[in-house]
C-alpha cells in the first residue's frame, strides 16, 4: 500500500464527496507518474477471472477501495447499489487483507458507518475473516465500512455504500 500524502488526500476527497451525498464511480489511488508498481490496490469479487467480469463489479461499484476484501449486502443490494432500507438486515465480511497492507501483530479497526457516523468499530488481527449482521436504520442515507491500521495509525481501505431509495 503506497502510504503517501497524495493517496491520504485521495481518501480525504473520496470520503468528503460520501459525505456531501455524491455517488463515487472511481477508486481512490496514487498517480505519482513514475514506472508502474502495485502500490494502490482496489479489491474486486467476481464470479469469472475475465476483465469483463471485473468491469462489471466496477460499474455497479461493487469494490473497495484499498487492499481489503470488504464484501456487503443489504438484502439482496451489494455494494455500489441501492434498496429500500426498510425492515432490511446489513451483512458484510472482512478479509483477503494484500500482503502490502498486512503484518503480524498489528491490529486493525473495522468501521461501520451510517451516513457520517461511526455506529460500531471492531479490532480484528487480519488473520480470521470477520462477519457481522444487523438491522438497519430505515432513515439512513447509507452503509459503509472503513479499515485502518490501528498500528500504524492508518486508513487503508473504504468500501463503496449502500444507498436508500428513501
């Protein structure tokens, strides 16, 4: 994961435009015009190893940005889309945490958030999948999940939210 000032800004610019209401249809990154690398990663779930299977997550925003598998659902909504919150249960998985952003005994933090909230936080070890439910607010804007580092003091991954129709 390239921890620079330019990718901690592209995540600042990609939360404040959640925040303001707007759709993200673009991945937060770093440019630094030099040789490629794999130093920004998005992660993607697809049912084929075909790029259009993974331009089809892309397009319905169902991925996240940084280096976590971060996999949500409310009903039968993932990431990227939205539903009627209403009566709904929230599902969402952690895992696949890329080499470049796990390390042995570190900790990290899962965030859900609702709206610009923080309604729950876990530490997980990176190891062990992580999986939660629960019911939704039927008022809410959106679902979304963050991922820091807590060793480091970093944030490492945003998954897309899950917006009401409401």
């Amino acid at each position: 994961h390239n921890d620079t000032q330019t990718t901690r800004d592209s995540y600042a610019m990609w939360i404040a435009l959640l925040q303001a209401g707007k759709r993200v249809w673009a991945t937060s990154g770093n440019d630094d015009h030099e040789m490629p690398a794999v130093t920004c990663l998005n992660t993607i779930y697809s049912t084929e190893c075909k790029a259009q299977a993974h331009i089809d997550q892309l397009r319905v925003g169902n991925f996240t940005a940084g280096p976590v598998g971060i996999k949500m659902c409310i009903g039968d909504t993932q990431m990227g889309g939205q539903c009627d919150f209403a009566g709904q249960r929230l599902v969402f998985g952690i895992g696949d945490i890329h080499e470049s952003a796990w390390q042995e005994g570190y900790t990290y933090t899962v965030k859900l958030l609702k709206d610009e909230e923080v309604v729950s936080t876990w530490t997980i070890d990176g190891v062990e999948d992580f999986y939660y439910a629960t019911d939704v607010d039927a008022t809410a804007e959106y679902y979304r999940i963050e991922i820091y580092n807590d060793t480091l003091d970093r944030l490492i991954a945003l998954g897309n939210p899950i917006w009401n129709l409401d």
